[in-house]
C-alpha cells in the first residue's frame, strides 16, 4: 500500500526537506521502516536501538494515535496519512480523537505540539468587548483552542454593529452580545467554555472579574473602561493586550507585569470631545479584524511563550497606506500606577476621571441601556 508520511519541520533535513514523503507498506511499521530504509538520517531518528518506535515520537495515523489502535503494526490502505510528531511521548494521552483531528495542524508544530495545544486548553483569556475588536480575537482564540474566554459586555447587537462585529449577524439584532458571541464561540468550537458577563465593568466589580483570568485582552470603545481595565491588570498583576481603532487607523501593544502600563504612555485621557469613538466618527469595518487578529497573534504567543511580543512596542497601522509602524515604549518611573511611587494603589472614579462626572448608578446605566 503506498502512503503519505508527514515529516515534522526539525525532521525534514534528514528528508531532503520534504514535508510529506510516500513510502510503501501494508502496516505503519512496515512503512516507517521503507521510509528509513531509503533515509538512513530519519532512521536514526525515528527508531531506537531496539528497531521499536522511538520514545520522544509519537505517530499518528489519520489523526489517530497508533497507541489507541494496534499500535506500530496498524494496518494502513490506499492513501493514508502517518504523521511524525517528535518530543510528545505520552503527550496525547487522554486526548479525544476529535481533538486531535481539530487540533493536528497546532500538533504538528515542532513550536506548539502537544504540550503547547495543552497550555491553549487550560488558558483563560477575557475579552472586554464583544464588539469590532473583540470579535475576530474570540473567534480566534475559540479555534486555536483556548479553553476558557469570559465576555465582558452589557449591550445588545445593533444592525449597525454588523458591518465589523462577526461575532453576530441579523437574525442577533436585539440579543444580548454576551449570548450571540457564545452561540458563535460554540458553533465554531463546542469545547470552549464561553464565561458571559453582561455587565458594565466598573470600579466596584473590575477585580473580581478580571482576577480569574490569565490574560485580558481589551477591545472596549471608550476611556474610562480602557483606564479601569490597565489600572486593574496592574494591581492583579495581569498580562494586558490592548487594541485601539478609528476611521483608517489602528493600534496595538502588549503591557506585560513590571514592565510598564497603558498611563506610561497616556498619563491622562484627552479632553472630552476631542477624540471620537468609533459610533461618532466611524470606522472602516475591516480595521478591527486586522487588529483583532493582532490582538489574538499576541494572546497565543503569550499562552504559549513563544516569540517576542509586543511589549515595549507600539504598533500602528494605516489601512489607507497599508504600512506598519513600531514605536518604542518605556515603563515611566514617575508613572502614577506602576511607577516606583505610585500614587494609585485603588481602583477611582473613572468616568469622572475621564470625563469630569461621577459613575452612573448600576441601576441609572440600566436605565439608559433599556430606553
């Protein structure tokens, strides 16, 4: 039986570098051992001294562990696939066979593999905002397998949402945010636990909130909220990754514990009135799926500890010129938050500090959100 056998990246040299080479034989170990036959270097490092499959390899066949099958004398036909994943002995243990289907390209990844698709399985990420930037972040997170993802929202879909917010479609408009983003987060991947907060996130509720979480990833639309949100993750000690959108434009950056936070860059808001929000001066609807995917780029990396992210950097990026910027950034010794003396060691008022007028009520935003 002639089959295909997918060579892992740290394995291809010993192949001509190859991803997938066709080898012959009518079990998995008689086509392991053709393939090692024709490749002396893949040999050596497929199989032990013994001429068994070697421990720090684990084999798949169509997606299926050998282990749960016959083991290295399954039999293969016409067509099938093996795949080599190195360094994941033991790692698929008590893993489903749909979870290996859904998760087998992550798997395959020498930087991922298994124990990484792991860590994405026991994350837990939080979404203020189920809006532009929080849409394409969810569905994301959601098929990379992230395990938890909690939405902080209180709205409820609009029509004019849906020209950038994925997350809802028509037959949505008038439900809560927080339920058509779990109904899309499911459909798209049944195993996530979709953790809704229908809220306004204030003062009172921010902490609570936000300390049974690993990362928190800010999509939110106004100053107040984006203040309370960095001022929270400092104080939890919380890795933040921050998104920001308007007309053409838009931005992202990582604030990583101890090594500065959103009021290093922005000490205080500007005055209100002087920068629009998206539902006053618009935005293109494609924007927010660039830098959500951005957003969600960097919440992986971060779960996974792999690459560099982007603290210490901001990134701007211009839809209309398509280019990418980088600016450096510095935690502010003098910063009044994270700073070495600071002069914020609570939770404030942040409507009145953003926009010069006491919190409303729960009960008055309430109000508001119902007329």
């Amino acid at each position: 039986m002639s089959v295909n056998v997918y060579i892992p990246g740290p394995f291809r040299s010993a192949t001509g570098n190859m991803a997938k080479v066709e080898s012959e034989g009518s079990t998995v170990a008689e086509a392991l051992r053709t393939l090692g036959n024709r490749y002396p270097a893949f040999k050596s490092l497929v199989f032990d001294l013994n001429g068994g499959v070697a421990d720090h390899v684990a084999v798949f066949l169509n997606n299926r562990d050998i282990g749960t099958l016959q083991g290295d004398q399954t039999a293969i036909g016409e067509g099938d696939e093996i795949s080599i994943v190195p360094a994941m002995s033991g790692g698929a243990s008590g893993w489903s066979e749909e979870q290996i289907l859904r998760y087998s390209r992550h798997i395959v990844m020498p930087q991922v593999g298994g124990k990484g698709q792991r860590k994405l399985l026991n994350a837990k990420v939080l979404l203020i905002g189920a809006g532009g930037l929080g849409s394409p972040t969810a569905m994301y997170l959601a098929a990379a397998g992230v395990g938890t993802i909690g939405l902080v929202d209180a709205d409820v879909v609009d029509l004019s949402n849906l020209q950038r917010q994925l997350l809802h479609d028509t037959n949505d408009v008038g439900k809560p945010k927080v339920d058509s983003g779990q109904e899309r987060i499911n459909d798209l991947n049944p195993e996530v636990n979709v953790i809704k907060h229908r809220l306004y996130l204030n003062s009172e509720n921010a902490m609570e909130i936000i300390s049974g979480y690993d990362i928190v990833v800010n999509g939110c639309d106004n100053f107040p909220t984006r203040y309370l949100v960095n001022d929270t993750c400092v104080f939890l000690k919380k890795p933040l990754v921050d998104g920001s959108i308007l007309f053409f434009e838009g931005q992202a950056t990582v604030y990583l514990p101890g090594k500065g936070c959103y009021r290093c860059v922005y000490p205080a808001p500007p005055p209100p009135g002087m920068v629009p929000s998206c539902a006053e001066g618009g935005v293109l609807g494609v924007l927010p799926g660039i830098v959500g995917c951005i957003e969600a780029i960097e919440t992986i990396k971060l779960i996974l500890g792999l690459g560099e992210s982007l603290s210490g950097r901001l990134l701007l990026f211009d839809a209309l010129s398509m280019e990418f910027r980088q600016m450096k950034l510095r935690r502010d010794p003098q910063c009044p938050v994270c700073g070495d003396h600071p002069t914020v060691t609570e939770l404030i008022d942040y409507e009145e500090f953003c926009l010069g007028i006491a919190s409303p009520t729960e009960a008055a935003r309430e109000a508001i959100r119902i007329g």
